[in-house]
C-alpha cells in the first residue's frame, strides 16, 4: 500500500475495491481482464485459474500496442546490450531533431509515454524475452526490429536455449517485407535466426566503426562497440548524417551499473558492473580492463554454467582475486574458480555487500581495480541488480570517507 501510495491516490474517487499484498484464486475466476506482469512465469497457479475460466491475460505491452496512434516503432531485445543501445539511439534521434519517446524493460512504462505520442512520433521499445511474450498476441511487429546478441541466460525460466531463442524471434515474427531485422554478424545464435527473417535483414558489427570512430568512443568495453554499431545502422535506416551519428555516440558517458566508474581513492579505482546477470556479460567486464584486478562475482542461480567464464579468467594475467557474494550459484562459480585458478586468492562467500567491498579493498592496492561483475542474477541479498549496484556504490563512498578520516 505504501509503494502504491501515490497511485492510490489519484484514484481515490472511484469505486474500486483493492486487495493488495497477496492473490487470492477467487480474483482470478470472476474478473473480466488480468493485467500480467511479465515476471510471473507463465506456469503459475493463478494464470492457470484465470485460463480455464476464459479471462484474458495481457501485459501492458498489449495495452501500449493497441491504441498506439505511430507505427514508426524501433523494437531492441537480445541478451546483453539492451539498454546502452536504447539509449544510444535516443542520444542520436535527439541530436537529429526526431520526436521520440524510450520506454519499455530500463524502468519507463509503456502506458507513461503514450500520452506524449502522436503518428509522427518514433518509439524505442528495450523489450525483455518475457516482455515478447505477451506480443506474440499482437499481430505485428516493429517497423525496425533489433537483436543486439543472444547466450545463454534466463534458463531457470526456460527449459532450453531453443525456448529462450523462440521467445527472442518474437521481435520480428510479425514483420512486413519492406521492414528491417539486424543482427550482430559475430553472434552465431544471430546467424542462426537470420533466415526467417521476413523483412529485411542487415548485419552490423564493431569494423563498421573504422578505427577513427572508435578512438573517440568513452564509454569502456569492446562490447560496447558492438552495442554503438547497431545503434549506428538504426540511424542510417533513418538517413541520419554520418558526422551527427559519430558526435552522439563518441560523447555518450554510458549507464548506471554497466562498466560505471565510481571512484578513485587511494590510488584504487572502482567499477560498478551489477548489470552483468550472466557469464558471457561478466566476461566482457573481466577482459576490458589491463590493470591489476580484484573482481567481485557471485550470486543467485539462473542455472548456468560458469566453466568458459573461469577459463576465460585463466587468461588474464592481471586478475589479482577473487571476491564471492552468498547466492545459490556461487557454489558452481567457486567450483569451477578451483578448478581454473588454483593459484589466485578467494574471500568469501560474505552476505553483505560492505563485507565484500573491504575484503576487496584488502586485497587491492594502488594502481588496482575493484570491479563488481557478478555474472548472476541478484534475489535473495538485493531486491534487484540495480539496487545491488546502489549498495556497492553506497559502501565504496562510505568506505573512502571512512578512510579520509584516518
């Protein structure tokens, strides 16, 4: 009732009746609409009451998508890169002069934006494979469907990555022949779902940056050209002036919890990467970096596997150690650390973040990193990854201050 207050509020002049707090199975016999949120999994009891009673279930996407006034919709999905990429075509629609709006799966609500758009606005969707779920009722897609990359990831949700990927084709099963897919060319999961494509499939990679471009780049990670790319190709289906396109993206300072740089104090900077819920993102983190690291990983399970990761950590001769947050998948992660990186030094598993940043800032000296990469997902310590991020941040400026003072 208190996180709701506000909402509440403004409805307080109608005859609703609320029950907040729990479900009871009675509310979903007798309703004429459920609205889901896409984190519920489709298995749950309360859905499967509201089936065999013939009540429609929808997501706020299928509310968005029915009296959406614009047809010129830029939908992005994939595993990792969601987000920056979002957001980097906003950064470029701005600087163009295009009337756009961003909402969707980076905490804007698509019902918030509607009332700002008209036919000649263009809307840019980050959806989430759950989030594409619900728009497989909806019989078309975005003009202009983007698949940053796909790997394994949310297979505590989905039986196999053969699920995962059909929810991920969703984007542009609806697509019209004059519309557009693109995909990363380096990604072989990408390459494998090119060929259903009804419209028009366009690759995009780091190389079509030119060195030049990538010189002027800020934000950190070789992942995060990839991500730039696809932005770019966006905003040349769009005709959007080269030299525009290059002046948005090389002054873009990145996100909150992706590669974040939080602060230098003695001589030891810190990396807040708490968006990194899966191996292949934490991994990305862990190779942009050459200075000495101390890397902290760990945390709930979304059954995955950590072996490529810990090989991958064999390689760099830098990672000076390892610290582990308390979760059901640090287990597997401390296995296979064992088996790879015998010779590195581990603390841990702590259950509080601020226990994990000083057994960090213990390992670490000047000229170091202390970098959260978790490579999990974050229930069960932290309500989500974002406030897994605000924590490590709290407890590194707490602790510089702390440090001040002695």
């Amino acid at each position: 009732k208190e996180e709701l207050s506000p909402s509440l509020k403004k409805l307080s002049k109608l005859p609703i009746k609320y029950v907040l707090g729990k479900h009871r199975l009675i509310d979903f016999k007798n309703c004429d609409l459920i609205i889901k949120n896409p984190d519920v999994p489709n298995k749950s009891k309360f859905l499967a009451a509201a089936k065999k009673n013939n009540i429609p279930v929808l997501m706020d996407i299928n509310l968005f998508w029915q009296s959406c006034p614009s047809s010129k919709i830029i939908g992005i999905t994939g595993t990792k890169g969601k987000t920056t990429t979002a957001y980097l075509v906003k950064e470029i629609l701005d600087r163009a002069g295009f009337k756009n709006v961003l909402a969707g799966n980076l905490g804007v609500s698509f019902l918030t934006v509607l009332p700002k758009i008209d036919s000649k606005t263009w809307i840019i969707l980050e959806l989430s494979s759950w989030q594409l779920e619900g728009l497989k009722k909806e019989s078309s897609s975005p003009t202009i469907a983007l698949i940053t990359n796909i790997f394994p990831d949310h297979l505590n949700r989905y039986r196999n990555m053969t699920d995962y990927l059909s929810a991920k084709k969703i984007i542009f099963a609806h697509q019209k022949k004059t519309d557009y897919l693109l995909l990363n060319k380096e990604n072989p999961w990408s390459l494998k779902i090119a060929k259903e494509a009804p419209g028009q499939v366009v690759f995009f990679t780091k190389e079509d940056l030119g060195k030049n471009w990538q010189e002027k780049i800020k934000i950190p990670g070789k992942h995060n050209l990839d991500n730039i790319a696809a932005a770019a190709k966006i905003a040349n289906l769009l005709k959007i002036k080269k030299d525009l396109i290059i002046e948005a993206t090389s002054n873009f300072k990145g996100l909150p919890h992706r590669l974040e740089f939080v602060k230098t104090f003695s001589g030891i900077d810190f990396y807040n990467d708490s968006a990194a819920t899966n191996p292949t993102a934490a991994e990305a983190a862990i190779t942009t970096f050459d200075k000495p690291l101390v890397w902290i990983l760990g945390g709930a399970d979304k059954k995955l596997q950590f072996n490529k990761l810990m090989k991958k950590a064999k390689t760099i001769p830098h990672l000076k150690g390892l610290v582990f947050l308390e979760g059901k998948a640090t287990s597997k992660i401390i296995k296979e650390a064992k088996r790879n990186l015998s010779g590195i030094p581990s603390l841990g598993p702590f259950n509080k973040m601020s226990l994990a940043v000083e057994a960090a800032y213990e390992l670490a000296e000047t000229g170091d990193i202390i970098l959260l990469s978790p490579a999990t997902a974050s229930f069960g310590l932290f309500k989500n990854e974002f406030d897994r991020g605000k924590q490590f941040k709290k407890t590194v400026n707490d602790l510089a201050k702390k440090t001040q003072k002695v």
